[in-house]
C-alpha cells in the first residue's frame, strides 16, 4: 500500500506526530502554493493530500495530480476550495472536518455578538488610549443581547450550536434553512423558509450557511435594507456570503448598529475600509483556533485518509 501522504501546510504538533506514526509523511512548514503542492506531490508520488481551507484545489490542479492520489482531505468544515465534480470524475475522494469545530464556531460566533452589541472594540482602543475620561449615563451605550431575538441563517449544526447557546441569553430563535428541520432539531425556533421573510423580525442576524453560489452575497443591499433599523450582523461562515460595499453601505448610514466579522470577500487581505468603523469587531477567521479543535480537525483528516488507502469509504466523504 502506497502511504505518502502530503500535508501542505503547517500543521499542530500532535497532528504531524500522528501523522508520522501512520504514514511516511511529507509536511510542510508553511502554507503550499499551488505550484508546490503539484511539485511534491507528483515528486513523491503522493496518495493523499491534507489541504487548508485558504488553499484552492480547481480543477486544473486536479488534472495535474499524479494518479497515485486516492484522497484530498481540506482541514476545515468548508468546502468551497475544493472541485467536488473535478475530484469525482477522477475517483478522487474529497473530504472535509464536519462536527468537530462545531463548539468553537459557535463559541465565537457568541463572542463577536457580545462585543458587536456591547461596542467591544472601542472599549478596547478607550483603555488603550488610557482611558482618563469618565462617561456620562448616555454616553458610550451599547445594546443589550439577553431577551434579543436572533435570527439563524444556516441551521446546520454549527447554526444549531449557536442557538443552544443563545438560548441561554432568553434570546428568541428564528432560523432560514432549505429545509425545515424536525421538531427534536428545532426545538423552540420559528422556522422561515425565506430570508427575506425573516430579517424584519431580526435583532441580530447570524450568518451559518456554507460558502456557495446559491449563497454568494445573499446579505446585499436589499437584504440589510430589509434588516430591522439597529439590528446587528454576525458572521463566522463564510464571507462570500456578504457583499462588503452593502454591509459598509448599511453600517455608514447607521441602519446596521453594528456587526461581528470573522470571515471576509478576500483573505488575508481583507477590505481595510472596514477598520473605518469602530463598530466592526473583526477576528481572522480564527473560529477553529482552539488546541482541542486544531488537533481535532487534524485527527479526522487523518482517519479519513487512512480509511482510504486501507479501501475504505472516508468517514466524512464530500461525494
């Protein structure tokens, strides 16, 4: 059994440690360009690839794999940096890390809504300057999250998370998904099968649907136009999702209170006209960076490729 597997980015210690215990493995101490991970991989005949969401694998990458390659699992729960159809048609498996970045995902998503809601980042940069004014009742206010009602947009596990999670602030749920879920998913949400329908009912909106072109910029103009006046905006899926020029179109006219922002149009190079606004809580796409979660996602690659090349079906296969 060939067991070259190539991990092309830079990788925990304990998940390059398994990884040489299991494998005769090539690891990266950086993150492969294009170039580089067609190089090695077709150097060293490779039968599995371990990529990073950051790195796309189209399909004119595909076609120039060496065919010894049986598996490309993507460290991340999106997907959109992969061929799907490309990989299918050359019996390559695809596979990504659903579930085990689900708590920390939406731990973070909590942690942007807080800090949008309670202007986090300009608390910060007052204690920063020193501080050493004193601020009046009606100063500096923000908007409280407990008793909010926050809307869902993606109502899969990690959107499920944030619910569980925003319940215990009595927030009241509501939730746009393809389909409806059942009554032991949905517990007490309000199901919408419209966005649209949904964002006049919106507190905070929370953004949990994956990167695709169903979803591409689905909150643009009209989408915030439709948000109810002082609502606030979350997102830790994807940041296709968002047409930028709209969100700064809302937040400059004051219709959008404020928004948290994990996940941006261009990475890492992200539209610096959003520092402008002392409302936007930014983080780089750090949602998974947690020691349990890194190593977990790091594992499950791992388990998929090696399920593969003993012939087995992956566990969390993409096709």
């Amino acid at each position: 059994m060939n067991n070259s597997v190539f991990i092309t980015f830079l990788s925990p210690p304990h998940v390059v440690k398994k990884a040489q215990e299991k494998f005769t493995a090539v690891i990266s101490d950086h993150e492969c360009s294009t170039e580089e991970i067609l190089k090695i991989a077709n150097a060293k005949k490779a039968s599995a690839l371990m990529v990073s969401h950051r790195q796309k694998i189209n399909a004119e990458t595909i076609a120039q794999l060496p065919d010894t390659v049986k598996i490309i699992s993507t460290c991340s729960v999106g997907f959109d940096n992969l061929d799907i159809q490309a990989a299918k048609a050359r019996g390559i498996y695809l596979t990504n890390t659903s579930d085990v970045l689900t708590d920390c995902t939406a731990d973070l998503a909590m942690l942007l809504m807080l800090n949008a809601c309670r202007r986090g980042r300009e608390y910060l940069e007052i204690m920063q300057q020193g501080w050493g004014h004193s601020y009046g009742q009606s100063e500096m206010l923000g908007v409280r999250v407990t008793g909010k009602t926050l809307g869902i947009y993606g109502m899969g596990r990690i959107g499920r998370a944030v619910a569980d999670r925003a319940r215990g602030f009595g927030m009241k749920i509501l939730y746009c998904n393809r389909q409806r879920l059942t009554t032991d998913l949905e517990k007490d949400a309000t199901y919408f099968e419209s966005l649209h329908d949904m964002l006049p009912h919106c507190d905070i909106l929370s953004l949990n649907a994956p990167g695709s072109a169903e979803t591409k910029n689905i909150m643009n103009d009209e989408a915030f136009g439709k948000l109810k006046p002082g609502a606030v905006l979350v997102n830790v899926a994807r940041g296709t999702l968002v047409d930028e020029d709209a969100l700064i179109r809302a937040l400059e006219s004051k219709h959008l209170f404020a928004a948290g922002l994990d996940v941006f149009q261009e990475e890492p190079n992200f539209n610096k006209r959003l520092l402008e606004y002392h409302n936007v809580f930014l983080t780089p796409h750090m949602a998974s960076a947690t020691v349990e979660t890194r190593d977990d996602m790091g594992y499950l690659c791992l388990e998929n490729i090696e399920l593969v090349l003993k012939g087995h079906k992956p566990k969390t296969p993409l096709w």
